[in-house]
C-alpha cells in the first residue's frame, strides 16, 4: 500500500468531517472536541495501515532471509556433491561420479534460483523500507497537528469565553442604562411636584374664597350700620308730636 494511496484517503476522510462538522456547528467547543475525536481517528487508521505495511516488510524480509540461506544450503549440497564425484572418480567409480555431479548441477541451479528470489526480494524490500520511512514521516507529522490542534482549540475555548464574558458584561451594562432607575425617581419626583402644586393651588383657592367671605361680611355690616344710621337721620328729623 503506498504513501498516497493511505494518506490521502485519510486526508480525504479527514477534510470531509472538519468541513461537515463546521458547516453544521452552533458550539464552537464542541466543534473543535469533535474535530479532535475525529482527527485521532483518523491517526488510529493511519497507526493500523503503517503497522500492516511494516508487518509486509518484515514478511519479506524474512522470505528474502530465507532464499538466502536455502542458496547457502544449496550451494553447500553442491559442493559436497561435487567433492564426493571427485572422490568417486578419482576411485575409478566413473558412473557414480556422474551422478553425483549431476547431482551438484541441481543443487547449483536451486542455489542460484534461490538467490535470483533472495535479489528480487531485495529490490522489493528497499522500495518497501522507503515507503515505511515516508508513512512514518507523514505519522508523525498528523501527530504533531493534531497536538497544534488541541492547543489551538484550548486557545481558541478561552478567546471564546473571555469574548462571551465581555459579551455579557455588556449586555448586563446595557441592560442597566435601558432600566436606570434614576430615571424612574425623575418620574416619582415630577408626579410629586404637580401633587405639591395642586395642594398650593388648592390653599390658595381656599384662602381667597374665605377672604371674600370676610369682606362680604364686612360689607353686610357696614350696610347695617348705614342702614342704621338713616334710621336715626330720620328719627331726628321727624316734628315733634
């Protein structure tokens, strides 16, 4: 499995669930715990997929380990062979000698198909190795955003609720100046003054009307009294009986 073919479904997957979860969000802590859950998530896959590739590597490595120790036995079986037809031939026991060579011969080219096996497996492992250097590059490099990521979120949570505490605090401040009770006691205090006007008003009226009483009176008496005095004008000019 390559680099790209791993990451980039990952990175696919990853990109899909932070826009989803952004378009669809109303809490921004939440927002961010849940793209955390799912980047770790998708850490968790990749960790799975670059231990499946070093679990290949390590199967090949021990199928290349084990062509290269069958071209040593093979090769060892060879010259064994070939040495006992040496000996065998040197006896005089050219037919058994024969064989044994061919013998050797067979050996010989199991030891060198061995070998081809061991080179090609060679070739494959060293593409293999630097496919699990750059997986565990590319790893390392999703671990260290997502620790970017969680101490931006933990940057990002407190800008949040310092702006939603200043949010409040306004909106307490302006809470207040819509309802200043000052305001209220101007109210009280201006009902209290046409009260205190009307009660004076009311004096007022009331002392005028007993002062016209008083002259009224007055002026009752003094048309008596001239009333009185006529009389007597009178009286006193009348002739006497």
């Amino acid at each position: 499995m390559s680099q790209q073919s791993i990451f980039g479904r990952i990175s696919q997957l990853a990109r899909a669930n932070i826009h989803a979860i952004i378009d669809g969000a109303e809490d921004p802590e939440k927002m961010l715990d849940q793209m955390i859950r799912d980047y770790s998530a998708n850490i968790t896959e990749a960790e799975q997929a670059v231990a499946q590739t070093i679990g290949n590597l390590r199967l090949m490595e021990a199928d290349r380990d084990e062509d290269a120790t069958a071209a040593r036995d093979w090769g060892s079986k060879a010259l064994a062979a070939s040495g006992r037809a040496d000996q065998l031939r040197s006896s005089g026991n050219a037919g058994e000698a024969d064989r044994l060579d061919n013998l050797a011969k067979v050996a010989l080219e199991r030891q060198i198909k061995a070998e081809q096996d061991a080179t090609a497996l060679d070739a494959q492992i060293a593409g293999q190795q630097e496919v699990v250097t750059k997986l565990r590059t590319g790893l390392d490099g999703m671990k260290n955003k997502l620790q970017d990521l969680k101490q931006r979120r933990d940057q990002l949570v407190s800008r949040q609720k310092v702006a939603q505490a200043q949010n409040q605090m306004h909106d307490a401040i302006k809470s207040i100046d819509l309802a200043d009770p000052t305001s209220e006691l101007s109210r009280f205090e201006e009902k209290i003054r046409r009260e205190e006007a009307r009660a004076l008003g009311s004096a007022e009226l009331a002392a005028s009307s007993l002062d016209r009483q008083f002259a009224e009176l007055e002026d009752a008496g003094t048309a008596i009294e001239v009333e009185s005095r006529l009389a007597a004008l009178k009286s006193s000019q009348s002739p006497q009986q």
